[in-house]
C-alpha cells in the first residue's frame, strides 16, 4: 500500500504527545463483528504479559509487530508488562514488577519506602503451528534473565474449535510448583530447584531449565456472542508456596482451589480491560493497551505530484528559472539545499533527500521538474550528499523516461529509466544553488529509567537547543546546550558495591550532571571525508558528549548496496567536571560527601570499536533484521563485545534490543551483571502530516551502571551513508 497523498494545502503537525496517541490508536483489528458474522476471539495478556490465560500461558501468538503495554494489580503484585510479536514465531516480554508490602532494602537512607521491584524478561518460540487436526504448540521461558522471581518453563499446545480455544500444557519452576505430574513439593517449596542467581541477577541461567517439579495446566478461552466480551478459565499449575511474599515476607498467599477464573472486555480497537478471581480468594484486574507496528499507515497532507508537461526543448535556462527550479526540487522533490550542474546533455542535482523515505519517489518528482523545463538534456544525475560527502548516485536516462511517463508501452515503470550506481565527480557549470551554511533549532528532551532502588521512575525533562555551521565541505562545527525544566534525579543514589571493588565511575554520576540548570552538552569540530569509492571518514574533537571530552576518528568500508559493512573507531576521552561548562576532571579519586564514600573517574582513556554491520539475508526467518557486533574497550576500561539486534516491521518502526559482556565480573558491575537494554526507533512519517525520513528513538535499560558504556559520539558513518543500502530509510514495505 502506497502512502495516501492529500491536497497540496499544508496543515500544522501535530504535537508529539498526540502524534504518539494516533500511534497507539490505530491500525488494530476491530474488536467487533458485523451482523452477518459470529464475534472472532482475539487473544490476550496473561496477569504477566504474554499471550495467554491469566497466570498460565498458551501456545498462541499474536501478529507480528504486535505491541502491547499493559499493567494488572492484585493483593500481592503489580506488573507493567510490555510484550512485543518480533516475528511470526518469537514473542518477547519485558516486565517490572512491585512487591506489595516488601521494600527495595532495608536502608531507609538508600531507597526509602519504595516497594521491592523486580526486573524480568519473558520470551516464546512457536515450534508448530496450528493445523486443521494437529494443535500449535510454543516452548516458553518466563523471567530466564532475572533474579528469578517467577522462572519458568513450559511447553504448551493450543487448539481452536468454534468460539473455544483449548490449552494444555507442562509446566516447570513458576509455572510447574504444583507438581501434579512429578517430583515432591513437600520437601522444598520449590521442589529442590536451584532458585539462586548467578552474580547480581541479569544472568541467563542455564543450568536450571526445566528442572525441578512439573505440573500440567490447561485452561479454556471462549469468545461470548457479545462481541467485546470474551471469558477465561485455567487449572493453574502453580501452588503459590514458593512466591516471593511468602518465602521473604512471611505473607500467607493460600490458594483454596486451583480454578481460576477470568473475563476480558475489548475497547473497540485500541484497549482491552482484564478481570479475573483467582486461587478462589484474589481478585485481580488489568489493563492493556495495543498497536500493530507493521500496519501503521502514512497518512500525508503533502503537495501535489507534479504532472508531466515538457515545455519545448530549449538549451538553456534563464537565471531566474534555474531559481525557480532549484526551490520546487527541494519543496516537492524533497531535496534539501539542492545544487544543479549542466555539463553538455547532462543536468546533475546534488543535495540530500530530507523528504522520503522512499527514494525513488523524491527521484520521480525531481525527473518530471526538470523534464516540464523543457531544458535539452540526455541524462539527469541525482547525487545523493550526506554531511556534503557523495553517497549515492541515480542516472535517468531522459527518452525512457518520457516513454515511462507517456506509456508507451504495457507496464511502463519509472524504474525502467533508472540506473545507481557509486557517485563519480561531478562537472560542468553551476547554474543554481540553495546552500545554507547554518542551521540552529531547539527540541524537547526526555532521559528517563525504570526500576531503580531509589525511586521506581526517574527522570529529566529540558530542551535542547543547537547551531551547526558548514566551512566548505569537509567541516562542521556544531554544539549544544541543554536547560533543565524539572527532574528527580537528586533521588539517584549509587553506592559502590559492598566487596570493595573500585571500577571507574562513569554513567553512574549523571546525578551530578543532571543537577545543572544549564549546561554545554556537546561543542565540537568534525572533518568528514569519502576517502574512495567504498571507504568513509570523520576526525572530530572537542565536548563529545555530555559526560567526555576528547577526540577520535571513524573509518567506514561500505561497499554499494552489500548487505555488510566494517567500521572501526578510536577515540581518547577525559572525563568532564560537572561543576563547571567546559572543565575536565584532574585527579582520580574524589570523596562523596552525601555517601560518605570515595570514588574514582575517568582522567583519560583509549576507547573505541571495530564494528561488524550485518542484514542477514540467507533466511527468511530474519528478513528485515540488522545484526550490529562491536568488540573494543570500553569507557571503564574494561573490554569485551556488544551485540545489537534489531528487527525493521514493515512500516518502518524498528524494534532492537542490546547486550554488552565484558572482562569485568558481575560483582564489579553490581546490580544485573551486565549491560543490556532494548529500544524502539519510530519514523515519524507515520506520526506527522507531512512525509519526512526524520526518526525518534525511545530506549530503555533496565538499570544504568558503568561497565560496558560506550562514548556517545555525535555522528555515525553507518547511519550518514544509509542511503548505500537502506535501512533506516527504508522505505514501507506495504
């Protein structure tokens, strides 16, 4: 499905909180059926997250790009839960959950009265899918990478027939405590399996999958003829004994009968509400919210294609229609400060396409202006710049392009007179141009976490306002200040670890930066270069980021539409004194009057990266993913691996998730052993009125430590020359 266009008229964008409701809001199966047709059932969120019953899972699967953001609350717990549909076959959950009656700690000093929160992850792998006899049948993991909490393992068939769905499954761990099938719960509550954790939780334990007592669980989900309403009821396979309340907090959480019972009711298209009594003494409610990340639609209010109307072929243009063509190739073709060249039977246009995503639609655009000129011209040339380096060039050859155009012949496409290729130099005279050396804006600015001991959401809201200046096509400066409005950060209170380790702080003093009003965030000067055909640039130095100063290099090979890129960065980095703009830290060790502890920081560093960028495409089961791993040496001085993963819907949203393993051990690194978290990159075409390759990212880490952190740099070579093989400007896939 093509983007929808509407006239020409341009309205005002939408705010970003609305923009981001009509994300939520749009684009689900409706909840109800017409009165010709019986209720579908449509699936939802266990108390957990997850597709499934209310404490047990089941073998479905929503969609793929379903998400949804939910939270349910009963006597004992409080869950948000957040659960992605990557693919066809793989659901993923991440979830928070707070311990009613238990703190985070007994230090009233450190986390005060905040409930005890645990962190967890949840994922399920569809190993057969439903037949006309034969069930589906999923495998599951629930809370694998946590402190274990609520781990388990199931393996789990579902069938539909009519309005029913019927469910049967085994459980372990969590989810088999009952131990109806095997093993012994009399002799341990959690039947002698090892519910320990390695290091400081965060670790995948291994070692205990699929141990311990085993249950069987089932249960039956039954779409009513009303539509919005369907209704649940399990036999649950745990028996509660072993639940944290109970075993830390001595709280009785009996379960008289292991029925529960559960009813669900659809909002329309957007939402649905959850209501189950459970273990015949716990009332339990939710709700979630969804959204299909691979059906969100472009809707544009754009101008007007240009229609195709050659004037009479002329071999030159006044001065004032080469203005006026170079303005119309930036406002309808999307080509930002264009410039035009005229070498003989050529006409070439550099500029960088700011507009659409889908390039050949910027290209399209730009062909008709310069055809309806009626200049005389064999060839267009588009030379795609990125920071005014060439990254990409489009020969349109003009006669095939007026056959496509005048459909001369059955199934005349605009790709017929298109040819890319690397970009050459380019020559002949310049006849117009509409560069900008300057740039300033100022934008909102959210930094945010979960989970953390002090309080359980923490955050920073500012502005930033920024400049950038081009010197000729090799230099940039650029800079920032950000402003403080409101923040609770001054609650962030890292201690260092109990044993006495003494790892260099890094991002765990962002308390002291967020505790300025005003602050400089990045002053800087960048060189970048296209140093051959497939190898790219930049030198940089100054304020990097808001925590470092320094300078570095990145080398990027990238050869023209391969499915693979190398990369390699150096930098040498100091640490900034946040109680001054431009100061940087002189010694070492520093003394924390609030914690009454000493602490070291980064007086300089070596840092930097080689970086494997990878968009499989040996099997379909990965189509639209891109694999990022970098192995280097961090800004904590501690080395090792990251591994990015990141999956692109058919919209566009890109959906990722990070780990980073280094030398240092998880008791150096503290709470969660090692550095991870996921993130959510959103084209904001699908989000606004007018069509832009523009993205926003929210990203989430689970808890912000120092080991494992890289330096944040201003600029990437992968993502300056995406347009060499597309993937953050890629265009809709529907």
């Amino acid at each position: 499905m093509k983007p929808r266009h509407y006239s020409p008229k341009r309205f005002t964008q939408y705010p970003i909180i609305a923009s981001l409701a009509v994300l939520t809001l749009t684009n689900i199966p409706t909840a109800y059926a017409d009165e010709f047709s019986a209720p579908q059932l449509h699936h939802s969120q266990t108390d957990f997250g997850g597709t499934g019953l209310m404490q047990m899972p089941s073998a479905r699967m929503m969609p793929e790009g379903e998400l949804s953001l939910g939270v349910t609350n009963n006597a004992e717990y409080l869950h948000y839960h957040l659960s992605l549909q990557l693919f066809p076959w793989l659901e993923t959950t991440a979830r928070y959950t707070q311990v009613h009656d238990l703190l985070y700690s007994q230090s009233e000093s450190f986390s005060g009265d905040t409930e005890y929160t645990d962190k967890s992850f949840d994922v399920k792998l569809r190993v057969l899918k439903e037949g006309y006899y034969l069930p589906a049948l999923s495998v599951g993991l629930r809370d694998f990478g946590g402190t274990g909490l609520f781990d388990g393992e199931f393996i789990a068939a579902s069938k539909q027939v009519g309005p029913f769905d019927f469910t049967l499954g085994l459980g372990w761990g969590y989810i088999g405590n009952r131990a109806n099938l095997t093993g012994d719960n009399s002799v341990s509550v959690d039947c002698q399996r090892n519910s320990g954790y390695k290091g400081n939780g965060g670790s995948f334990d291994i070692d205990r999958l699929f141990t311990g007592c085993t249950s069987v669980f089932g249960g039956i989900e039954y779409q009513t003829p009303y539509a919005p309403l369907s209704l649940k009821i399990e036999y649950d396979g745990n028996d509660y004994r072993s639940d944290f309340p109970v075993t830390r907090g001595r709280i009785s959480m009996p379960q008289p009968t292991p029925w529960n019972f559960g009813a669900v009711y659809a909002f329309t298209n957007w939402g649905q509400l959850q209501v189950s009594y459970e273990r015949g003494n716990t009332v339990t409610a939710g709700f979630t919210m969804h959204t299909n990340l691979s059906n969100l639609d472009q809707v544009w209010v754009d101008d007007e294609k240009p229609r195709y109307a050659p004037q009479s072929s002329k071999q030159q243009l006044t001065d004032q229609e080469w203005q006026t063509l170079t303005t119309d190739l930036h406002k309808v073709a999307g080509f930002s400060h264009p410039k035009i060249y005229k070498d003989g039977e050529t006409v070439t246009v550099t500029g960088t396409q700011s507009k659409y995503r889908e390039r050949k639609e910027g290209e399209e655009r730009a062909a008709t202006l310069l055809a309806n000129t009626g200049i005389d011209a064999k060839t267009y040339r588009f030379v795609e710049l990125a920071q005014r380096q060439p990254i990409t060039e489009t020969r349109i050859d003009t006669a095939s392009f007026k056959q496509v155009k005048e459909h001369d012949y059955p199934g005349a496409r605009f790709e017929d007179s298109r040819e890319t290729g690397n970009p050459v130099a380019v020559t002949g005279q310049k006849m117009a141009g509409n560069e900008q050396n300057l740039y300033y804006g100022i934008a909102p600015k959210l930094q945010q976490s979960f989970g953390g001991a002090e309080n359980f959401y923490l955050y920073s809201v500012g502005v930033v306002g920024g400049a950038s200046y081009h010197l000729g096509n090799h230099w940039l400066f650029s800079g920032s200040f950000y402003g403080n409005i409101i923040d609770n950060y001054d609650q962030f209170n890292y201690e260092v670890p109990p044993d006495g380790t003494n790892v260099k702080r890094v991002r765990t003093l962002n308390r002291e930066y967020f505790s300025k009003t005003l602050r400089l965030d990045t002053l800087q000067v960048n060189y970048f270069d296209r140093l051959s055909t497939n190898f790219y640039g930049q030198a940089y130095a100054g304020y990097l980021e808001s925590m470092y100063a320094g300078a570095g290099g990145e080398l990027l090979y990238r050869p023209l539409g391969s499915n693979w890129a190398l990369g390699v960065d150096a930098n040498y980095v100091r640490q900034r004194d946040p109680d001054t703009y431009t100061g940087l830290f002189k010694e070492e060790r520093h003394y924390d009057s609030e914690t009454g502890q000493s602490y070291r920081v980064q007086t300089g560093v070596a840092t930097g990266h080689a970086t494997l960028y990878w968009q499989p495409k040996f099997w379909n089961a990965f189509d639209n993913t891109l694999v990022q791993i970098s192995a280097g040496r961090y800004l904590a001085e501690d080395v090792g691996v990251t591994v990015d993963f990141s999956k692109q819907f058919d919209s566009g949203v890109i959906a990722g998730v990070f780990a980073t393993k280094t030398d240092m051990s998880a008791e150096e690194f503290g709470e969660g052993s090692f550095n991870k978290g996921f993130y959510v990159s959103i084209p904001l075409d699908i989000m606004t009125v007018t069509p832009t390759k523009n993205r926003t990212t929210i990203s989430w880490l689970p808890l912000q430590r120092d080991g494992g952190q890289m330096l944040g740099r201003q600029y990437s070579l992968y993502g300056m020359t995406d347009s060499r093989a597309p993937w953050y400007a890629r265009p809709p896939m529907h």
